[in-house]
C-alpha cells in the first residue's frame, strides 16, 4: 500500500468519524506514523485531502454504478445501481454531513458537485427514458414533472445521510437500507404495472440475498 493510500485511508476513518473540523494533518499523520511535513508534500492541508476523497467517491460510483447505459437500462440494474450509490456515499459519509461547510470552504470542489449534478440530472431523465421505453415507467403527463421527481431523488439523496445521524442510533447498512427503500419508493408511483411487477420482483430478491448473507 503506498503512502497516498494510507493516507487516505487514514483521512477518511478520521473524517468520517469526528468530523472535518475536528481531523487535522497532523493527527492524520501521527495515525499513519509519518511526519507532518511528509504528509503535506502528498496534500497540503485538510482541504486537499478532502477533494482528492472526493474525487475517489466520484470514481468509484462511475466504475460500478453507470457501466450499464441506456437503452440497457432496466429495474434491475435501476435497483442495482441505487444501492451500490447509497452503500458508497455512506462509505464517505463525511461529505455529506459537512456538504455546506465544505462546498463553502472550497470553491473547486463546490464547482464540481455543481457540474456532477448537471450530470446526475441528464443520467436521470436518460434512465428514465429507458424505462419508458420498455414499458416500466409511465410516460410523462405534464411537462417537466419528471424534472421534479429528479429533484426530489436528487435532494434525498444529498440529505439522507444527516438526516440518519440525528434519528438513527444504529450505524451502516440497517441505516443505508432504510433510506435506501425511501428513495426508491419515490419511483414506485410512477412505475407501470409491468414495471411494478419487475420491482418487487427485484426488490425481493435483493432481501432475501441480504438475509441469506447476514447468516454467513
């Protein structure tokens, strides 16, 4: 493992645990067992640290989640790839707890959410064209109220994360799981009976996985 990975590594338990203003460079590097100058020559302050996490929490959602573009798109892989989002956005919890404050503080990295989410808003109406197309989705019946539903996914999605840490005690996936079916149920109402069908379907067998998982 090289350095920059430890260190990292080290940042994100850090940051995820007491929180961005809390972690520094130096208890970062006294965590990693390097110096403090050794650690500013890879990242020059917390706020690197914190835009090179991010940058890695963009590259792995792309890696996992958006191989499968439309016309491909399916309530599989719609389900599929909203859990794998929410697992790895709990991974870096801490952006999402301190999203003002950080997008705030530095400049660059609130120009790329700003971008990512231009992005997300196209992915969306494109996944749900797909599913229109192969008649899981109802077609849209005013102007722009898919616009809307996109906004509020977008929104939970954003805001799950803060909203578990004042009304959850438990911690990891009973949370991501729970929060995980809200945002999907933003879907359901809009989906068509073939397409509901094809929901519980998937739905179900991604519990019973889990299920036969935690047995493991």
């Amino acid at each position: 493992m090289t350095t920059k990975t430890r260190i990292l590594e080290t940042a994100l338990r850090q940051f995820n645990e007491i929180g961005t203003d809390q972690a520094t460079v130096r208890s970062i590097a006294e965590e990693v067992g390097i110096s403090h100058g050794n650690l500013c020559y890879h990242y020059r302050n917390t706020d690197a640290l914190i835009e090179a996490l991010y940058d890695e929490l963009i590259r792995e959602i792309d890696e996992q989640v958006f191989q499968i573009q439309p016309p491909d798109i399916d309530m599989a892989s719609t389900v599929r790839s909203a859990g794998i989002t929410f697992r790895l956005l709990y991974k870096y919890r801490f952006l999402m707890l301190d999203l003002v404050r950080i997008t705030r503080r530095i400049g660059s990295l609130r120009e790329k959410f700003r971008e990512l989410m231009r992005l997300r808003r196209l992915q969306f109406r494109q996944g749900f064209q797909a599913l229109i197309s192969k008649g899981l989705m109802r077609e849209e019946w005013a102007p722009g109220f898919y616009d809307h539903l996109t906004t509020n996914m977008l929104v939970l999605g954003d805001n799950w994360i803060p909203n578990a840490e004042i009304h959850f005690d438990e911690k990891g996936d009973v949370v991501v799981q729970y929060y995980l079916e809200a945002f999907l149920s933003l879907l359901v109402p809009y989906l068509t009976e073939k397409g509901l069908a094809e929901y519980r379907l998937v739905v179900a067998g991604a519990n019973v996985g889990r299920r036969e998982g935690g047995r493991g």
